[in-house]
C-alpha cells in the first residue's frame, strides 16, 4: 500500500515537473511558426470553411492558444476580465472572472493565456498576474506587479503574456527594484529580481531562449532592449531601441547566436550578435522601414518576413544581411504566422491572407474578410490540428484549414 501511495504521488509530481512544455503566444517557440501539415495551399473563394463561433467574448485583443484538447482566451465584459474554456467543438466549458479589466483606452484583455499541465496563467492589463486551477478555473494565487513588486502600469495598459519555464514563471512589473522577476509558478513566491535599466514596462512578452548552454531573457522596456541571465536576473546587455511612445510589442528572434528586434512608429528594426557567453553584444544591421508596432515577425530559410506600421508595406529582409527584398502593399498591414509553407497574414482592415513566403515577391495566394466580430483586428491567430483560431474582439472564429 505504501508503494502504491509513493507511486502516485511520484506521478503526480512528475505531471507537474519541469520537462512540461508550456502552450503558449505565438506557437510552440513563441515564433510565430506552428509545426502543422497536410494544410490547404490554397483557399475556397468564399475562404475557409467557419467550423464554428462563439460571440459573447466581450472586448479584447488577446489571442487564442489551444491545449489539453481545449481551446482558451480571455475577455472583457462590463469591466470584469474573464478567462474562457472551449472545446474543441466550440462549446463553452467555463467562464471564470478574475477581476477588472482595461477600460481606459482601447478597451479590453491584452494579454493571453499560459498553459502548463493543470495550470492556467494570465496577467491582466492592469498588471495582476493570475494562476488558475485548468480543470475548473478557479484561482490558484495571484500577485499585483504593481502593488506587490513596485511596478507602475503604461499609457494603453500591460499587454505582457508572461514566460514559464519549468518551475519559474518571469514577468516584467517595470519597478525601479523590482523591474523584472521570476516567481514560483506554483506558489507566486519571488525567486529573484531584477533592477534591470529601472525602465517602465513596454508591451513586450520576453523570449526566453538557450545560447550556448546559457538561458537568457530578453526583453524591451521603454527605451532599450535587455538581456538577462535566466538563473540569476543579472543585467547581461542593454541595447537603446526607443520610439515615440514607448511601445515594444513585437517579442525578438533569436537565432544562431543573433536577436532581431524591430517596432513601430518609424524606428524599424535590427539586429545584435551575442558574445560567445551571452554576456555582451554587438551592433548589426538596422533598417528603419522594418516597424512593425504589434504585429510580430517569422524567421524562415534565412529571410525575414513582417508588415509595417508607419511604413505600411509588408516586408521580407536577408538575415544575414538586412537588405529588403520587397516591399508590399498588396494588403494592409497586420500580423503574421506560418505553417506548412505558407504565411497567414491578418490586417487591421480584416483581410484574412494566405501567402507563398518567397523572398522574390508577396504572393498572395487566397484572401477572405472576417467580418464577425467587432473592433480591432489585432489579435494574432493560432493554428492547431488543422484549424485556424482568429479572435476578432467579441468573436472567436475557428477556420477549416485541412
């Protein structure tokens, strides 16, 4: 009986370890790259088949990430965010408030879900990070990076999904002492902090990435990019990247020992070779009409491709080199993701667009609107088993796409 009981509290924490993979923004790596196959190369004329649609949402921006068979985001209704359970049929499994929500401006979640095993992880736009219960959504624990870590929140509100990493979830509160941290994912219990530049936060969810056997965390706050030892919080490299407002939405790509980062307002983009430690950096290429403001990048074959913001042409750049190889007003500017040899272009007019990633051209291939919904069309979509999630504000639209 004894080692009956030893045997299922091992597996339990075994469920629970570190070797568990976190779903979350952006695909598998946070990348923007979703390892699908056998996905349609080109569309209906009327567009992909709507599987199904969910509209009472409520405002917001965040996106939708699929795990454990089921499918999560969150939204805003009446001022009180709420994360929201599907499955994968569309069916509303659960609807768990978590406190107010942004109302300020630009009205609703930013942030998306994480999900780790049985833990669900979310920080509001007020700055509150949260652990659910996944099975039921009730609350685990809860922090305030403002009142608790000294933080103080932004013009258009906190817009950071947070990192996990086995036992360790990072979060950027913007205090002069408590600038980034790294708390227990179980408990919420502080591990360390970081001055970091004292900087406020700038919209940014950190990447977390393995260099030369060292993890680093690198992040935008207001007007630089920095780099940060995992394990410790030390300040590795700080490299000045500021624009008008201060907004960095866009998380780098890091690559072959190199981080592109790029945002909006006219700055554009660039990137920096890490030192063979990751301990300093050096000056790359920079190129000012690369200035996405929100909507991410994806590295493939060695070329980059993303759309502008005050330069509203999509753009596909030599990472080697940072020369452009087009540019294209063919759609509006958006966001990006790719699978399965095609680019999935969503713009903030509603365009719905599958392109043939060639740095020769834009090749748009098939296009379709999405007209449900209401507002913004800023969230970026996620793809899983063959379906194409899309949340435009008070609508969740899942899209055949196999």
């Amino acid at each position: 009986m004894k080692r009956l009981i030893f045997i299922v509290i091992a597996f339990a924490l075994l469920s629970e370890g570190i070797s568990q993979e976190a779903t979350r923004w952006r695909g598998p790596s946070g990348d923007g790259v979703y390892a699908e196959s056998g996905l349609l190369k080109q569309w209906p004329d009327n567009g992909p088949e709507v599987l199904w649609t969910y509209e009472e949402l409520g405002q917001g921006h965040s996106s939708a990430i699929v795990s454990n068979g089921s499918v999560y985001t969150s939204g805003m209704v009446d001022g009180t965010g709420f994360l929201y359970k599907f499955d994968l049929e569309g069916n509303l499994i659960y609807k768990q408030a978590y406190g107010p929500e942004y109302t300020e401006s630009w009205y609703g979640t930013r942030g998306t879900p994480v999900i780790v095993g049985n833990k669900i992880y979310l920080e509001s736009g007020h700055g509150k990070l949260i652990c659910f219960n996944e099975i039921d959504g009730e609350i685990v624990w809860s922090k305030d990076l403002f009142k608790d870590f000294d933080g103080s929140n932004i013009t258009w509100g906190v817009n950071e999904t947070p990192v996990v990493d086995g036992r360790i979830i990072y979060a950027t509160p913007g205090g002069t002492k408590y600038n980034v941290v790294a708390l227990n994912r179980y408990s919420g219990d502080l591990i360390w902090t970081s001055e970091g530049l004292g900087e406020l936060s700038a919209y940014c969810t950190p990447l977390l990435f393995n260099h030369n056997g060292r993890k680093i965390l690198a992040t935008h706050t207001a007007s630089h990019l920095i780099g940060l030892d995992a394990a410790s919080g030390k300040v590795l490299w700080s490299h000045k990247q500021p624009n008008k407002y201060s907004v960095h939405a866009n998380t780098p790509i890091y690559h072959n020992g190199e981080l592109f980062y790029f945002s909006g307002y006219g700055k554009g983009g660039g990137k920096v070779k890490l030192s063979e430690d990751g301990s300093s950096i050096s000056k790359g290429w920079f190129i000012k009409s690369v200035d996405s403001r929100m909507g991410g990048a994806v590295l493939l074959d060695g070329y980059i491709y993303t759309s502008g913001d005050m330069n509203r042409e999509w753009r596909c750049l030599d990472w080697e080199s940072g020369k452009e190889m087009y540019a294209s007003t063919d759609i509006g500017k958006g966001v990006v993701i790719y699978a399965d040899g095609m680019l999935y272009c969503y713009t903030e007019k509603g365009e719905l667009a599958l392109v043939k990633p060639d740095p020769s051209g834009f090749h748009v291939v098939s296009k379709t609107k999405v007209t449900l919904g209401s507002e913004q069309h800023w969230a970026h979509p996620a793809i899983y088993d063959g379906v194409l999630y899309v949340r435009h504000g008070q609508a969740l639209i899942s899209y055949k796409i196999k």
